[in-house]
C-alpha cells in the first residue's frame, strides 16, 4: 500500500541539519518507507536519514514529491501531513542579518589615513594582537590512509572508533551547553545518521579500511553539499569534515598536527576552522578570527559569537601575507583589519579598548548594585541554563541564582539514562560556581517536545497533553529515583532545591515528596532539600491552598501554562494570536496565585519567556513575584529597567492591566506609562575638565563616546556623523578658543550638554584662527519639536562672547561647582 504528498518546502534555510534531523526523528517511528524528491532537481532522500534529507539540496519555496509505503501508509501520511503543516515551519528562523560593515570610516580614524582590508564581519568587538596562521587539519585523500586488515578487525574498529565518538559528543554536550552543545548534538545527529553509517559499513564490507571508508564517506557528503544551490546548506560541509576529522582522529592516530603555542594576544586568520578546532584552541590567547571562508550561520561563527570573539570572513590568505607576525587591530563593527598600524592607529584603537572596558565595567556596576526597583522592592534575577558552562557565563552577568537548572539535556542524546555520579559531577560544578547563591535543579522533563532515545515512547497524536515529565516517573522510577540521589548530594555543596515539572494533581507532588523522602534517608542526610513543582498546569491554579501544604516553592512555567490556559498550541502559527502572556485572563490567574501563595509563607519565581519580555517587568514587579529567571544576556538589560521602576506604580499599573480587554491593550498601557523618563540636560557626568585629545575629530569623537557611556545616544557613529555633517557646513569654532558643536540626531536619547576643557588647544577652524581650548557640545534629538536646539545654542553663543564668562569657565576646575556655574549663567542668560 503506498500515499503521496506534495510539501512547498516553508522554510527560509531550507531542509538543513536542525529541521532535517526534527523530520527524521519523527519519521522514524514509523514502520513504512518514506521517500522524498526534489522537484526541482530530482534529488531523491531517506527520510529517516538526516544527510539523506541534507543532500536533497530542499531550498526555500522547493516543491517536494512524498511517497510513503507500507501497511500503514494512510494513517503516516495523516500524521505526517499535520507534521509538515504545523511543526515544520517552526523548527527554523530566517536567516541572521549580516552585522553592517561600514566601509566609510569614522571621522577621527580616517585622518590617520589607515589602509585596511575589509571583510564580512560576524562577531561585534575589536582587538589588537600578532596575526598569526592556523595550519589546521588536512583531511587526506582515501589512499593516503593505511589499507584493510580484513573484514572483521575494520568493522570492529569503525564500530568502536563510532561508539568512542558518540560517548565524546555526550560528554561535551553535557559538559559545555548553550551553542556548544548544540554543535555537538548536530555532530552527533550526523554520526549517527543512518545512511552514513550504510555508506560507511557498506565500504568496509567491500574491502576498504575503516579509515579509508570514513575519507570516502566524508569526501562524498562534502561534494554533494558543495553543490547546493544555497549557501547555508554549503557552510554545513565543515560539520561532515569535522565529524570525518575526529573520526580519522581515533582511527589513525598521528595525522592531526601538534596545536601551536600561539602569542598571549593573537589575531588567528585561517582557511576555514572546524567546531571542535575552535573548542580546542587556548581561547585566552586567541583574541580574534579571521577566515576565507565560513558564512554566518556556520556552526564555527555561531560559536565565536557565542565566546565573544570578533570575526571577519572573507579575508584570502593574499591579504594578509604582508602582516603575518606583525601587529594588527581587528575592528569587526567596522569590518576591518588594519595590519602594521601606526602608533596613531594604535592609539585610537587602546582608547576604543579602554571605552568598551569601561562600559563593561559600568554593567558590572549596576550588577553589584543588587536586584532592586527605585523604591527598594527587591526581585531576585535567575539565569535558566542547560551545563556549567551557562551557570559561569549567568553569574558572569550578575544572576541572583539558577532559576532553572533543565537537566533533560543530560538524558536526550545518551542511549542510557545518566548515572547517578555523571549526574552529581554536574550538579555539584553548578552549586560550586554558583557559591552559596540558590539553585533550583527541574528533574528531567522528557516527552512532548523533548524525545530522548533513553527512553522510547510511542507517537502520540498530541504530546503536549501526553505522556511526559512527571507522568512518565512511574515508570521510569529508577531512572528518577538515580536523579534525586544525585541532586540530594550535590545539596551539601550549598543551597539547591528539586523542582518537579508538569504536575497536575496533589497525588503526583505526594508521590515526589515520598520517593524523595525515602531516597534521603537512605543517604542518611539530615537535611531536608526544599521541593517545588512548575505552575504550568492550570489544574494547580485552582488547588493552591492544598499544594502549598504539600510543597515548599513554585516556579510558572509561562510557556505552558499560556498554552494550556488559551488551549492554543504555541507552535501552531494558525492559533499563536491566542498565545499571549500578556492576556489579562493570565496576568489575573497570575496575580491570584501570587497571593494565595504569598499568603501561605511560601515562595514564587516565574522561568517562562515571559520572565525577560519588557513589558511584563512592571507588571510582575506589581505582582510581587519573588524571582525572574531567564537566560544570561537578558539580565543585565532586565536589572536596568527594574532600576527605573517604582514598584508601587507598577501596582497601579497592574490593577489597570487587569481590567484591559486583551494583551495589546495591555501593551499600549504599558507604553504609555513607560515613556523614558527625561534626564537632565547637563550633569556632573557630562563635564571633563581634564580631557586629552590631540585632534578636533579626537575632540568630537571622545564626548560622543562619553554621551554612548552616560546611555544618551544609542549610536556613538551616527552621532559623530550628524556633528561632522554641520561641520562641514561651517565651522563651529566661535572664536575666544571656544567651539559649540552641536546637531539634531536620531541617535541622541536625551537632550545634553556636554563639556569638555582641553589640556592641549586644537586647530578647529575657528572664526578667529585661534585653537580650541573649550568645547560644549550640544545634542538634541531630530524629533523634537520645534528649533529649540537652535535657540539653546544662540544662549550659549551670546554667554561666551562674554569674557568673564570665559574666564570663569577655564578658571572653575571642581565638576559640581562648574556644573552650579553653568546652570546658573544658562537660567540667567534664558
């Protein structure tokens, strides 16, 4: 019995490993044979084959031919249908836009008269170091390699050099988290990829070495890729040459170079560079990247981004023959590599370090500053992470705690279930580095979404509502009771909690407080740990009294409990308008639970998406949410808008919220009362009494620097820019060695004055001749109304044409008293 269907392939990057890897998955749990071809090329796939589906070069808008055979094939067309429908075109994004190069560069910059090279940049940063060469791994040619020992020892050798690998890829993924884990997951997708272990077993079987067969294997995926007509799927052959390469690695040892003890601070150009090469470099050491080849969304790109390395591609070896071993600056925002630069170049770029560093260090600042509104309301900031390596980079960026430790990745690429040591090792890392500060561990929420091979399920017609999380425990109870052994260890390492996911029922939380009851005693702990469940259920909303006798804390899973409350599955593009946390039907069960909770003596966070989106921050701060756990780079931005926000305000506010009459009216209250509050016009902050510049564009370049750091403009070039362009108009040197330069710009945030008294005159082209000792640069924003920059600017000039005003100026080195100064003539001069 056979069924066809026609797919219009919906996604932007075409069938790729992430969505290719989805369709295998979810095809293999069917019995028929499932067939694709490529209309457009006749390309025909193994859907059940992840570089089957790769190789099929399905591009976005491609027609696709499905035959599906077997006993059963009407029902897996069925379901592979709804598949196709709803799933596949949420398991892709489009494309990231390329970070903008400018060719044309800043002001003072340019009157150094550099010569860079330019590139695509891929990474935002810059970086001054030795360029050097990586001479990476060669992946050699099938007869190159040594020869068959015979059928059975090749076979045995690939089998173990595969299993080797596999056990290397969990580890990692285990072990290092967020984009590196990800790598490692498709790495292991594709070494364990059907068709690829046929190509490779099936070359064995003719006679070939293991080794041989692992070239050929690679060699044939790398050709088939380099064919496509898209340029994302291109930039995967360096995932096939990566898993070849390791491969190779175990099975003939030797063939990869020794790694070269590179300078303390490098610029690293190479050809292209592997995943795991990047993993492996001394990234202390390795300050910057630069590659002829290798596209923005290349696994290797996706990582340097994620360590926050600047990166250029499409720099050939040619341009940077001359400058091998010689200094260089890397300025990715730019897009350009400046090799053997002068001490002038040098010095722009030492000052740009030093801008960056102290930007750096006013968010750690206001990290240090604690978790708290402008009227002292404190709510804690949690990070969600999946490895160690999340936890150091969240409390890196101040996080208050772990809000959501979600331990399912350590169980979703093994064949077994992690043992209780493997487990404890990585719980004990996060409590160790989280030093004293709370970490909330969710036992493994496998199911719905989230299928892990450990544990096979059968397909259901709608997971979500199915067999998962704490339903699964049951029957999974060693499993389960193996995870509480090891959380319950790493507890005497420092404050952790147990944190069960999808509970619906008070007979469900009973039965985790018993099994974690009788797996503490058993370790003869004293000690209790605090067990929580995740609100996501919306069964629990109505039985809260009862669950806060049995259970110490709760955490709102935002995602699920929205879906479940609306009945609107989030990844159904046909019903996401139905999907919003900021509905008043949630924002009020929210509210409730709040302070049915609160009333109880027991505590709340929320770890959703919800938890980082800027218009939920007031209103959970109105709730009186204990915590918002979100991911690492949302913190900082969430801290500085709690900063800003009066909590009972933020009451009021959400009282009105509660009475809108759906999500975007809530947003629209949210808006208007959220307007940014004005900043004076001139602060303390805005004078610099002892500036050392040696240029006019030094001058200009080095305040707007200073408004970007003070948060009043959001684009230090587009600022720099608008003044050179009334500049080039005229000069704005008054004469008296005094200039205002000043522009309305869509960059500026707040209007400002700035001051600036120079230690060394410069020429500025004033009326008069003379150099420039005295600078007070004036910003408005383009959209103010009115010419009121034009009138404040006449004050100032008629102010310096006075010379004991001058005078006072020069003579007045204490900030406050020059700002009291400059306050008082500007009034009395208004």
């Amino acid at each position: 019995m056979s069924h066809s269907l026609t797919l219009v392939c919906p996604l932007p990057n075409g069938i790729h490993a992430r969505p290719a890897s989805r369709i295998a998955e979810f095809c293999a749990g069917f019995g028929a044979a499932i067939r694709w071809r490529n209309q457009r090329n006749g390309q025909l796939a193994d859907a059940k084959s992840v570089l089957s589906l790769i190789g099929g070069d399905i591009l976005f808008n491609d027609v696709v031919d499905i035959e599906i055979d077997g006993e059963e094939a009407a029902q897996v067309a069925a379901e592979l249908g709804r598949f196709l429908k709803q799933t596949l075109p949420l398991c892709d994004e489009p494309l990231a836009a390329a970070p903008a190069a400018s060719r044309a560069l800043p002001r003072g910059l340019a009157e150094l008269a550099p010569s860079p090279c330019f590139g695509q940049p891929a990474g935002q940063g810059v970086a001054i170091g030795e360029l050097c060469v990586y001479r990476g791994f060669r992946l050699p040619e099938p007869e190159e390699l040594p020869l068959s020992a015979g059928g059975e020892a090749e076979r045995e050798a690939l089998d173990g050099a595969c299993l080797a690998l596999a056990e290397q890829l969990q580890e990692q993924a285990a072990r290092q988290g967020g984009e590196a884990a990800a790598v490692s997951r498709a790495h292991l997708a594709i070494l364990r990829d059907s068709d690829f272990r046929a190509r490779l077993e099936g070359a064995v079987d003719d006679g070939a070495g293991a080794a041989r067969a692992v070239a050929a294997a690679v060699a044939h995926y790398r050709a088939q890729l380099a064919r496509s007509a898209s340029e994302y799927l291109r930039e995967r052959e360096v995932d096939i040459r990566d898993v070849g390469r390791r491969l190779l690695d175990i099975l003939a040892p030797g063939m990869e170079p020794a790694g070269a003890d590179f300078p303390p601070a490098t610029l690293l150009w190479a050809e292209d560079l592997a995943p795991s090469e990047l993993l492996a470099l001394d990234r202390s050491r390795v300050k910057g990247l630069l590659l002829a080849r290798g596209g923005l969304t290349s696994h290797t790109i996706i990582l340097a981004r994620a360590f926050s390395l600047p990166v250029l591609t499409g720099v050939q070896s040619a341009a940077i023959a001359g400058g091998v071993g010689r200094t260089a600056v890397l300025d990715a925002g730019l897009g350009a590599l400046f090799q053997n630069p002068d001490e002038g170049v040098l010095d722009y770029y030492r000052a740009e370090e030093a801008l960056l560093a102290q930007q750096r260090q006013k968010l750690a600042q206001a990290c240090a500053g604690g978790s708290v509104s402008a009227d002292g309301q404190r709510l804690e900031l949690a990070v969600n992470i999946a490895s160690a390596a999340e936890a150091q980079l969240g409390f890196a960026q101040g996080a208050d705690g772990v809000g959501l430790f979600r331990t399912e990745m350590l169980f979703m690429e093994a064949d077994e279930p992690p043992g209780e040591e493997a487990q404890f090792q990585c719980y004990a890392e996060v409590v160790r580095l989280a030093a004293g500060r709370p970490v909330i561990i969710r036992t493994f929420d496998i199911g719905g979404d989230k299928p892990a091979p450990c544990f096979p399920a059968a397909q259901e017609s709608n997971p979500f509502l199915g067999y998962r999380a704490i339903r699964m425990y049951p029957d999974q109870e060693a499993a389960f009771r193996t995870q509480l052994r090891a959380i319950l260890r790493a507890s005497a390492l420092g404050p952790v909690k147990a944190m069960i996911p999808m509970i619906a029922t008070l007979n469900e939380a009973r039965w985790a407080r018993r099994v974690l009851e009788e797996e503490r005693a058993a370790l003869g702990l004293a000690e209790q740990v605090p067990l929580g469940i995740m609100l996501e259920v919306p069964s629990v909303l109505f039985q809260l009294d009862a669950f806060c006798r049995e259970v110490d804390f709760f955490s709102v899973g935002s995602n699920d409990l929205t879906q479940y409350l609306f009945a609107a599955d989030r990844d159904n593009e046909r019903v996401g308008q139905l999907y919003d946390s900021l509905h008043p039907a949630f924002l009020a069960a929210l509210n409730q639970a709040v302070a049915t909770i609160h009333r109880h003596g027991r505590w709340i966070g929320l770890c959703g998406e919800a938890a980082a989106a800027p218009h939920a921050l007031p209103l959970f701060l109105g709730m009186g949410l204990d915590e918002l756990s979100m991911s690492a780079p949302s913190l900082q931005p969430c801290r500085r808008r709690l900063r800003g926000l009066d909590a009972g305000r933020c009451r009021e506010l959400l009282a009105q919220a509660l009475a809108c009459a759906d999500g975007a009216e809530v947003r629209a209250l949210v808006d208007s009362a959220a307007a940014r509050p004005a900043l004076p016009m001139l602060t303390v902050d805005c004078l610099m009494p002892e500036a050392d510049w040696r240029s006019k564009a030094a001058v200009i370049k080095g305040m707007v620097d200073r408004l970007w750091l003070l948060e009043r403009c959001d684009d230090r070039y587009g600022m720099e820019e608008d003044l050179w362009l009334r500049e080039q108009a005229y000069s704005t040197g008054l004469g008296h060695g005094f200039a205002i330069p000043h522009a309305k710009s869509g960059h500026v945030l707040h209007p400002t004055l700035c001051l600036a008294r120079l230690e060394r005159p410069v020429d500025w082209g004033a009326s008069d001749g003379q150099p420039v000792d005295m600078v007070l640069l004036l910003a408005f924003n383009a959209a103010d109304a009115g010419a009121a920059h034009l009138k404040f600017f006449s004050r100032l000039a008629r102010l310096v044409m006075h010379e004991d005003f001058r005078q006072a100026l020069r003579a007045e080195r204490d900030p406050e008293r020059l700002l009291a100064l400059l306050r008082d003539r500007l009034e009395g001069a208004a």
